[in-house]
C-alpha cells in the first residue's frame, strides 16, 4: 500500500462537498456501531471482538482484550496480539476501556508533555494497569538493524506499578493502516482519531474555556477530578465582603456547578474573575522512555 500524503490529498480534493459529508457520515455511523457493540459487551465483562469473557483466553484466537491482563495472558504473548491488530485498533480499545472506568482523566495525552520528536505518547489508565504508547520520528522511519530497521511503536505495561512489559521489549510494528493515517497526521483535512469513546485529556482541555466553566461539576474528591479550576477574583474597586463570598459557595452548592462559573455570573459587572483550567492531580503521569539515538 503507498503512503503518499500528497496522493491523498489529492483525492480529496477531487471529492465534492456531498462525497465528503456521505464519507463522514458512514465512518460516523460505523464508529457508533463498534462503540455500542463495546459498550453492550464490556458491560457483561465479555469482549466485544472475540465475545469472550475478559478473564478467558483462546490461544488460536488472539485478541487485544488479553491487555486487560483478567486472562493468563504473558509477555511472551504480546506478539500474537500486535501481529493481529495494529495501533489504532489496541489503542481505541485501551482508551475506551480507561474511559468507561473514569471518563478522560485516565488517559494522558497532553501535547504539551510530548517532546517534539514524538509522534506518539500517551499513558492509559485502567483499574490497576497502565499502558504507555511511545514513538518517536526515528522509531517512524526505522532505525538500527534488522530488529528495528522498520516503522515501529514501543509499549510499556504495568500492572499495579510493577514491570510487566517494558519499552525495550519489542519494537512494535505498524500496520497498513496505520500507517496510512501517520502520513496524514500533519493534513488539515484529515483528522485521525478514537472518536468521543476515546477522547483523552489533550480533547478535555481543547474545549472552549466558558463552555468549561459552564458546564462542568464539582467532584466529590481530587481522586475523581479530571480538571482543577484556581479563579482569582479581583474586586479591588469594590471589595467583597465575607458574606457575598459565602454566598457564591453557597449557590455553587446548591446548583452543582463550579465557584469559578457562579462568582463570573454574579460578579462580572463589578469584578474581574479570572479562571485558571489546568489538569488535575488524578491523571496519570506519561511514562518516560529514553529514546536510543540513531547510529
């Protein structure tokens, strides 16, 4: 298959407005098929891909449900999974699992903890297992000798902290398809995602800020927050007295929304009320790699 960006975007650009909206609308509907298929069996502790409860496995049938490590499933294993399945298609199914536990907050994708040599790097988090995708533009245009020398991704897994596969274990090789949305990951017009069922932080903080503020929740715990909000209210023209601030709590209370949403509401013609949105402290941290330099 030829991964030439260049020869996509082309094809694109001969497609009508129509072709396109009808291209989107059934690869919207075909997500939306997987998802809910996921959804039914993930919530029977089956798997939707092989149908199989996610503490069995069927050594003549591979599947990525065997990450979930609820099986036997072995390092040595590993390799029956990845020549199956490519990384988008491990990827979603990690991210949507971490998202039926805890919604965004347990997969860390932020941008800006990504150095700029990497293409992928991402933490997922779900119950006692974390999984880390890794790749650099050295790992994309192969590197080194025959075990490396090909576009791969390294995976790091550990299950309850503890080392189960680490980075330098494999050097995972990327399908067709991915392959194919990697040449097209710099392209405007084209958007290679999980889809809302696995969206991680870098979509939570992507939203538009008011939007947040709006709408979002206090939780009952920093353990189950995906955002910390630090508003700085500055009143020094008219300076708020300790009952006006007890109020604002008080209303953000009773309505379940955020101090931060109540005091712009209430105070926006006599105060500045600025809000700081900054992920919390429950999301999982990326795990490091060190990446070999090319020889």
């Amino acid at each position: 298959m030829s991964h030439d960006p260049d020869r996509y975007e082309a094809f694109f650009n001969s497609m009508s407005p129509e072709e396109i909206e009808e291209a989107n609308r059934k690869n919207d509907e075909e997500h939306i098929r997987q998802v809910t298929a996921f959804r039914e069996a993930y919530a029977r502790n089956h798997c939707y891909l092989c149908d199989s409860p996610f503490d069995q496995m069927r050594s003549d049938e591979p599947c990525i449900h065997w990450l979930l490590r609820r099986c036997k499933f072995k390092k040595s294993d590993f390799p029956k999974v990845y020549e199956r399945y490519g990384y988008y298609n491990i990827a979603a199914f990690l991210r949507w699992c971490a998202n039926e536990e805890a919604l965004l907050r347990n997969i860390n994708d932020l941008e800006e903890e990504r150095s700029e040599r990497k293409i992928i790097s991402a933490t997922i988090k779900w119950k006692n297992i974390e999984w880390t995708f890794d790749c650099t533009l050295n790992d994309l245009q192969g590197h080194g000798k025959s075990y490396s020398a090909f576009p791969h991704y390294h995976f790091q897994m550990r299950i309850d902290g503890r080392q189960f596969i680490n980075f330098n274990d494999f050097h995972v090789p990327f399908n067709d398809h991915d392959l194919f949305g990697l040449s097209l990951r710099d392209r405007v017009w084209f958007r290679q995602g999980f889809g809302a069922a696995g969206s991680g932080m870098q979509e939570a903080v992507s939203v538009d800020l008011n939007t947040l503020i709006e709408h979002t929740t206090p939780s009952e715990s920093e353990e189950e927050a995906t955002y910390h909000f630090s508003t700085i209210i500055d009143a020094s023209d008219k300076p708020l007295s300790g009952e006006e601030l007890h109020s604002i709590i008080e209303e953000a209370l009773r309505t379940n929304k955020s101090f931060a949403f109540v005091a712009q509401s209430r105070l926006k013609d006599r105060a500045k009320v600025q809000t700081v949105v900054s992920p919390s402290n429950a999301i999982p941290e990326i795990a490091a790699r060190t990446e070999h330099k090319p020889r």
